[in-house]
C-alpha cells in the first residue's frame, strides 16, 4: 500500500488502541472486533515500515515510533469527528437512526432503562446504545451523542443545560432495619452495619464534615463500584447513601434520617453544538431532559 493512500481505518484503530492500551478495549470502543484492529494495525505497520507497539502482557504499549504518530492521528481523528458531527448536523433526517448516551453506572442501570422504554413506545424507529461509565465521555469525538453528567461541562463547543438536582438520602433494607432496629439520629449510625466505598474517601468526609470521625473499617461492606453499592443496600448488608428518587422507589427500601443534611447531585444534560440539528438527537435530549425532572419528582 502506499503510504500516501492510507486508509482511515487504520489510523482510527491505531489511535483507539494507543488510548486504550488493547485490542478488546478499542474493539469495544468503535464496535469492531479484536482480529480486525489487529490486521489493521499490522497493516498500518507494514505501510509505514515502522513498528508502533510493543505487545506485553500489560497490553499494548507505544513505541517512540508510534508516541511521534500518535499527535498527527489525533489529529486526524479531530477532522474526521468534526466532519461527521457536520454532516449529522446538517441532515435532513427522519426520525431514525441510534442516538448514544453516556451516563453513569447509576442512571445507566437503574433511572435510564424505563425512559428509554417509555421513548421507544413514543418513537419505536429511534435506537439507543448506552455507555454506563463513571468517566466524563468526550462528546468531541463523538464516543456519545448525549451525556448525563454529574457535574458541568466546560468544553466550549458544547451545549449545556442543568436539568435538576438529584437529593441523596441515608438508606437501608426494610429487613435490615426491622432485623437491627431504626437509628434515631446520625451519631447512632457508627454503631450500625454501614456500606461505603473502598478508595474514596468521599462518605469518610461527610462523617466527619458532621463531626463524625470514621475510617473505613466502619464500612462492614466496601466497593467502589456503585451498582454494587446499591445492591448492598438493598441485599440488607446495612446502612448506606443512594439517590433519594431511587430508594423511595424500591419497596424494599426505607429512607432513614430524612433531615440528615446531604448534598444533592447536579444534573447535566450535555450535546455537541454541531448535532443540536439533528432531529432525532434532539428529539431524545427533550425527552431526557423531562424524563429526568419527572424522575426526582419524589
């Protein structure tokens, strides 16, 4: 092949593979498969006749070869998102086609699967692809169409609107309760079964923003991961913090200590300035947006 006509698939899987360090990920990352991104790295290695990675048991690692490259295929990763966000932009569509949303482990599993019920009764051509993840996803390269993010974006091409507050409440098991009785104040809380997370630090901070002074040993049951967390809660392994709307919404489930002061969780509905004309990307942004007020109206 000659250099000069290289095919753009190699360099958008030579530059997944760089961020993501593997195969699998990058194959994940723009929905191919692990034998494709591997012939295409090796084709691109063959054209340029330098060798771009090293392969390790940790992954994929740059070589100096492939660190000098990876700047121009960003590069022309940026071109190639700009002209596709355009031309999305610019179409006159029908509504049809899949819209990607970005969202975390929470909403993803737990808010967002009965609104996108309700909206495909409401548009049945339109399909959703889910990205449930904890890390702010780059709407400039197009990983989402939409995300729903916890905190404001600053990016300046994108568009932005603050949807509501999310409050958080102190919460446990109707079976854990009525098994080690109801606490009557937020100072009886140590003396309880408490979940919490195992790096963070962030439930340890709150104790003690109150005058509480923990560790995390106080938390029998500990993950960072927050779907765990929340099925902690609801398994009845004690006492722990979720999203109020959530936990009044599960039968199993009893708030507790409904004056504990706890901060609330913004809510951001965020899209690139280029697709706001997409009909169909529109159309399932205002029904988040609403989706989502309903959704704290508790």
């Amino acid at each position: 092949m000659n250099i000069q006509e290289l095919d753009w698939n190699l360099i958008r899987s030579f530059f997944a593979v760089a961020q993501t360090g593997s195969l699998s990920a990058a194959a994940r990352q723009l929905g191919g498969s692990q034998p494709t991104l591997g012939r295409h790295i090796a084709e691109l290695e063959r054209a340029t006749g330098l060798k771009l990675f090293r392969r390790g048991r940790a992954g994929f690692e740059l070589t100096d070869d492939g660190l000098a490259l990876l700047a121009r295929a960003e590069e022309v990763s940026d071109r190639a998102n700009a002209f596709m966000r355009a031309a999305l932009g610019a179409s006159t569509e029908t509504m049809s086609g899949t819209v990607r949303i970005a969202a975390s482990e929470v909403v993803s599993a737990y808010v967002l699967p009965l609104m996108i019920a309700r909206l495909g009764e409401a548009e049945p051509s339109i399909e959703i692809e889910i990205v449930a993840s904890n890390q702010v996803e780059n709407l400039l390269r197009r990983d989402a169409d939409i995300a729903i993010r916890m905190v404001e974006p600053t990016q300046q091409d994108l568009i932005a609107r603050r949807v509501t507050d999310i409050p958080l409440c102190a919460c446990a098991a109707v079976s854990y309760l009525d098994r080690r009785g109801r606490p009557k104040s937020v100072e009886e809380l140590p003396s309880h079964d408490l979940i919490g997370f195992d790096r963070s630090s962030t439930i340890i901070d709150a104790f003690g923003a109150l005058g509480i002074k923990l560790d995390r040993h106080a938390f029998r049951f500990r993950a960072d991961n927050q779907i765990v967390g929340w099925e902690a809660v609801r398994a009845g392994n004690g006492i722990g913090f979720g999203q109020l709307p959530l936990a009044v919404r599960d039968s199993s489930v009893e708030v507790i200590l409904p004056g504990m002061p706890l901060p609330a969780l913004p809510v951001w509905l965020a899209m690139h300035r280029d697709v706001r004309t997409s009909a169909r990307i529109r159309r399932v942004a205002d029904f988040l947006f609403a989706e989502l007020k309903r959704y704290v109206d508790v």
